[in-house]
C-alpha cells in the first residue's frame, strides 16, 4: 500500500482526534511507515464539529492534511452531511448506521453501527476504536496489533479502559468482515 488518507469526522467528545493520533502513532512506531494526523474542532469542542485527517505513506508526506480521502468515517450527522456531497466515485464514506440518515452520494457508502458497537462495548467514547477497527479490517493499512500495541501504551494500568477498546476493536473488525 503506498498512501492512504483518512478523515474521521465526528463531534467533540466521541475521540475523532485521538482515534486519529493512535492510527498515525501505530503505523509509525510499530510499522515504520511516514504517518501524519492533524485535527481541527470548533471552539467549543464537545458537540461541535471535529476530525481528525490521517495520512499514512510509504514514502515522505508533504502536506498535513488529507485533500483527496480515500475513507471518511461520519461518526455523526454533522460529519455526514459536511462530506457526503463531495466525495468523488470511489471513494467510501463510512457512517453511524445508529445515526446518520443516507442519502445519495457519489463515493461509495457503507453504514454499520458504531454507536451500537461501542455501547457494547462497554462505552459509547470507544466509537473511535470501532471505527478503526473497520477501517484496518476493510484496508489493511496496519496490522491490528499494531494498533493493540498502541492502546496497551495508552491505556497501561487501565485494565478496564483498554478492555473496553480492546472489545471496541474487535467489534468494529467483525462489522467489517460481515460485509464483505
């Protein structure tokens, strides 16, 4: 895989920035590759709009942000509506099922139940993880221990916390595998 650019693009509080950074942190540290994550919010961050972009390469990144997404994930009806309309044909546009309305699109769509997932879970905050889950399931970009190895150094300590992401990621993998 040479490049890859992500957007996960959600509210304040559902961890659109720090799903971004672990994605970006396991494909550099644990994989060698380049990665880059910039995140932008409103001023007010919870509720309003957030995201993360991600680029992973296997060459020097030049630009911080992602200006041609291969995937963004739409974890609420603020990111869905912000990117549904201008997403080019093939690229995929991935949303909470839970909570987005679809509605036409040139990319392609793909909506599963993130906020459901997450709540399984054992916290809907872990939304982020599922989303990565699907992600690295749907492309391949990083190994999933890769990332496992991220959130035990995140969360070391916090046996509860990293079950729950743990499950969360493990639930956003089998979302992916039961849709292709």
């Amino acid at each position: 895989m040479k490049r890859i650019e992500v957007i996960i693009g959600g509210v304040g509080g559902q961890g659109c920035a720090i799903g971004g950074n672990f994605l970006a942190k396991a494909a550099a540290i644990h994989e060698g590759r380049e990665s880059l994550m910039a995140s932008s919010y409103g001023s007010e961050a919870r509720g309003t709009f957030t995201k993360s972009d991600v680029i992973i390469s296997d060459s020097a990144i030049a630009f911080p942000h992602a200006l041609d997404p291969d995937f963004v994930f739409a974890l609420d009806p603020i990111s869905y509506e912000k990117y549904v309309d201008g997403l080019k044909p093939g690229k995929t546009l991935i949303y909470d099922s839970d909570t987005v309305t679809r509605r036409h699109s040139q990319a392609e769509q793909k909506g599963f139940s993130l906020s459901g997932a997450a709540v399984r879970a054992g916290n809907i905050a872990s939304i982020n993880i599922v989303a990565l889950g699907i992600l690295i399931k749907m492309t391949g970009i990083i190994r999933r221990e890769s990332l496992e190895k991220v959130l035990a150094e995140q969360f070391g300590g916090k046996e509860k916390i990293l079950d729950i992401n743990l499950k969360a990621l493990e639930l956003g993998i089998e979302m992916a595998e039961g849709a292709e």
